[in-house]
C-alpha cells in the first residue's frame, strides 16, 4: 500500500463511451500526476497538479480531461477514446513540486480497454 | 530534447549481483532516481542520487556520475522477489522540477 488508490482496476470501454477514472490519495500530498503505461514504453506525463492547479498539459488530446476538486482527489474524465489509449493509466503524488518531486508515490493503475 | 537508456531485459540468478545501467541526455539535470514496478504492481520509489557517488540503501545501492551522464542500480544478494521492471528516472528543473522516465529494464532471477 503506497497510500494512492485508484478506481477501477480495470476498465472496458468502447470509442463512443465517457467514463471517469479516480484517484485519492491519503498522504497529505500536494502534487498529484496522471501518467499513461504502454507495454514497452516510458511512463508518460500526461497532467501535473498543484494544490488543485493544473500546472502542466503534456500535450495530451482533449478527449482526456483532468479535474482535481482538492488536493486528496484527482479525476480523469475519459470520451470518444481512440483504440490506442489502452493502456495503464497510473496516478501518482508527491509531496509537493519542489525537489520531492524525484519521490513520488504511485496507485496501483487502471487497466484501460478501448474496443 | 530528453532520452535516457537502459536495457530493456537483464537476467540473473538468485544469490547474484547485477547492475542495471542509465545514461541520459538532457538540460536541466538535478538528479537520477530509480523506482522499481513488479507485474500487475505500482512503480515504487527507490532511491535518488543528485551528488556523484554511491549511494546505499540496504541490498540495493544506486551510483551517479554527472560528468558522465551515467548512473546505475547495484542489487546484491538477489532474490526471487526481486524479478521486476526497473526504471530510472531524471530530475530536472527548467523553471519547474519534472521527472522524466526511462523505458525500464525487465530483470528476471532464475533459481
């Protein structure tokens, strides 16, 4: 247990549908961060949070959208996702975006499936 | 740009000694970590090197060279547990501190 829960664990869904994956954190944490996991590939910075403050959009497309209501919960509000975003979708903390940042605490992921 | 290389598998036995190794291109450099992910598992952080030297933490030690751009992850005494993905990763700061992951080395320990 790493203190970051994700939900769910795995996810079907198809091009048309919108779903939202979900992230806490029970560390006191102030930086939170989506990464996107494909097989044989680098971790992938998709948005950086700062005390509820988007701080950095990695170019992602905007069929992924973030939210982040307070500094314990982020979301990924997910639409009209193409085939290749299946993928492992990790969210991650850190104390805060100063050096802690080389220490960041990840939850376990959600397998995504997009048919 | 930013690359970082390692290698994509690495295979031992239990009992051994391995080191998995890092060199990366980028600007801004403040520092290298390296975070280990078993199958199915989250990344887990496992140590970090912003000086050059040794660093050691119980089985695993990490070593940096700034001047060589090169770091590596030393496990000794390798167990059966240890079989998982291992990532290094680099700190740097151009006007905010990010961290930037590798493709990760697999490393299996066989009996």
């Amino acid at each position: 247990e790493t203190g970051v829960t994700q939900t769910p664990r795995h996810l079907v869904m198809g091009m048309t549908n919108k779903k939202s994956l979900k992230c806490e954190q029970h560390l006191g944490h102030n930086a939170m961060y989506w990464y996107k996991q494909s097989a044989k590939k680098p971790l992938e910075l998709m948005f950086v949070y700062s005390l509820e403050e988007r701080v950095e959009n990695n170019s992602v497309p905007s069929r992924f959208s973030p939210e982040c209501p307070n500094s314990s919960h982020l979301f990924l509000h997910l639409h009209t996702l193409q085939p290749e975003d299946s993928a492992l979708y990790l969210c991650a903390s850190s104390q805060d975006l100063s050096l802690a940042t080389y220490e960041q605490y990840f939850g376990p992921g959600t397998r995504l499936t997009v048919t | 740009g930013q690359s970082l290389e390692q290698p994509s598998e690495v295979t031992a036995v239990e009992g051994a000694i391995v080191q998995i190794n890092c060199t990366y291109q980028t600007s801004g450099f403040y520092g290298l970590s390296w975070y280990q992910q078993h199958d199915g598992g989250a990344p887990t952080f496992l140590s970090y090197n912003a000086l050059d030297g040794l660093e050691e933490t119980g089985r695993f030690s990490s070593f940096l060279s700034r001047s060589d751009s090169y770091g590596y992850l030393l496990l000794q005494e390798l167990q059966m547990k240890d079989s998982a993905s291992y990532f290094c990763a680099v700190v740097t700061d151009t006007g905010r501190r990010a961290l930037t992951f590798g493709s990760g080395t697999r490393l299996q320990v066989q009996p």
